[in-house]
C-alpha cells in the first residue's frame, strides 16, 4: 500500500475521533443507545464502501487487471510502510472500538465488531493490489495490518485500557529539497511521498514506567522508530527525470522522547475533549535522543 492509502485513512481517523472521545475507565457504558450504533454503522460503512469505490474506479482504473499474484516487500523503504499499515489498522480499530462501546454495545461485542476493523478495512485494499499492475498482494501488508489492529484489542483485553499509545509525526526530511521533486516539491506534497520525514511512536504513560506517581499523569515517554537516506524502496535511484540524485546512506534511527497523554489532561469542555482526542494520534515535538545504524548518538531540543 503506498503511503497515500494509508495516510489518507490517518486524516479520516483523526477526524472521526474528535467526534467519538473515549468512555473512561470507571464509568460503566450506558444502555445501547440505537442512535448513535446507528450512526456508527452507518459512517463506517459509508467510509468503507467510499474507500472501496475510490480504489476500484479511480486508483486503479489506469492499470491493467492481471491474474492474482504476490509482491514481497516487507524489506521496503526500511520498513516504514509496514509501521506505517499498522498505525493506519490502529486508528480505524481503536475508533470503532471506541464508538461501539460509547453506543453501550459489550466489551467482547466492540472487541469483534470493532477492534479487528482496521484489519477488515485494509484487507481490500491488499487484495486490489494482487489484482493489478504494477502491484502485488503483500503478507507483509497484511501482518503489519494485523498487529495494529491486535495492539488495540490486547491492550483491551489485559488492561482494559490503552496504556500504550501508537502515534505519528511528521517533518519534511532534508534530502527532499535536493531530490528534484521525487520526494514532493513542498510539504503538503512531501507529507505523501517522503518516508523519510515519518516517525512512529508507542508512548506509555511516564508514572506507571518509573512506577511511581512522580509527574503529572498526562507525562509519558515515548520511543520511536524513523529512516532516512531513502530515495527508493530497496535501493537508492541515480537519476530522476534526468536529473542526478545525491549519494544517501539509508539508516534507521531509534528514538528516546517525551510525550503527552491529552485525554489525561481534565477539562470539562466537550469541545477540548474532542480536540484532545483526535491529538492522541499524534507525537508532538519535545527532546529527543536518537541512535542510527551508523552508531551515531544525536540530541534535538525538538524533534518532529
């Protein structure tokens, strides 16, 4: 799947999750309320059928229906993809989840119907891929889809809670302003092809780490995990449109930061708790540490 599929459904988890805040931990889900399962059904089968239409007449209608056949490439651009299919199944699982159980369907029910959407959601678009040119039915794809939607449900299941959160951030990676437009030729546009500039994140809540109620508890910490140097899948192109590209290094880069927690932070507004929902998707800059596989040990005073 390439990084606009699921950055596209990123934008439509963080949408839909300012209208859906999670139902606390200690209070019990109220009554089936049929108007808003109602809704839920009906939006997410809307999206779904939307996502559906979209791939089937407008992402591929160029390309040649070919027999069914397979791609590996759980190698690619360092794995980023792979987290990046993870954290899209996280999203979609975690806001079904959410929804069903806000709606007072049971935990096991929300669990089923709810927690294995990202899963559901995305196997269509695997399925597509083996379908046409150019492409190819990834297990890769599919087992990264998997976890995401397992991270949720686990959590659940153990916990009763997500006490570790999966997020994202962004920033346009310094190699793309010397790549000729293979990477984006601005920001918005880099946020789609620039794997290099994404971070993925599992940020759990500082307190229970240290095991001690020592910080306020909207502070986590968080590691991440990122890449650069790529201007290829597999491998690094020469040239493109006729233009030479610069020599990168590919390495990945694992990190060490801060993190906030925003549905920790009490307010009694509806309208921030939505806001604050929808940010819990996303790592905000803070410190950060960072060691690559070139053995190199870095510091930012904001990493985004």
């Amino acid at each position: 799947m390439s990084i606009r599929h699921y950055l596209t459904i990123v934008l439509t988890i963080i949408c839909i999750t300012a209208t859906c805040q999670p139902l606390p931990n200690s209070v019990k889900p109220p009554p089936v309320n049929r108007k808003m399962l109602t809704a839920a059904i009906v939006t997410e089968s809307t999206v779904y059928a939307t996502g559906m239409a979209y791939l089937q007449f407008v992402w591929y209608k160029d390309h040649q229906r070919v027999p069914f056949e397979f791609y590996d490439d759980h190698k690619g651009y360092l794995q980023i993809d792979k987290l990046g299919h993870a954290f899209a199944a996280y999203g979609e699982s975690y806001v079904a989840y959410q929804w069903l159980r806000k709606a007072g369907v049971s935990k096991n029910k929300a669990l089923i119907y709810g927690g294995t959407m990202g899963l559901v959601m995305q196997a269509p678009i695997e399925i597509f891929d083996g379908l046409y040119e150019g492409w190819g039915f990834s297990w890769s794809d599919i087992i990264a889809n998997t976890a995401g939607s397992a991270l949720l449900i686990g959590q659940e299941l153990l916990f009763d809670e997500q006490i570790v959160r999966y997020k994202i951030s962004f920033s346009r990676s310094e190699m793309a302003r010397n790549a000729y437009g293979y990477l984006g030729n601005n920001a918005l546009d880099g946020f789609f092809y620039d794997y290099n500039g994404h971070s993925f994140w599992l940020s759990a809540n500082a307190n229970r780490l240290f095991m001690h109620d020592i910080l306020p508890p909207w502070i986590n910490i968080a590691v991440g995990y990122s890449a650069s140097g790529m201007l290829g899948e597999f491998e690094n192109r020469t040239f493109y449109q006729g233009h030479k590209l610069p020599h990168y290094d590919r390495t990945r880069e694992y990190l060490l930061s801060l993190d906030i927690d925003w549905e920790k932070i009490p307010t009694h507004s509806r309208f921030l708790k939505a806001i604050f929902s929808g940010l819990n998707f996303v790592k905000l800059p803070f410190p950060t540490l960072e060691v690559n596989s070139q053995g190199k040990f870095k510091g930012y005073w904001l990493y985004f």
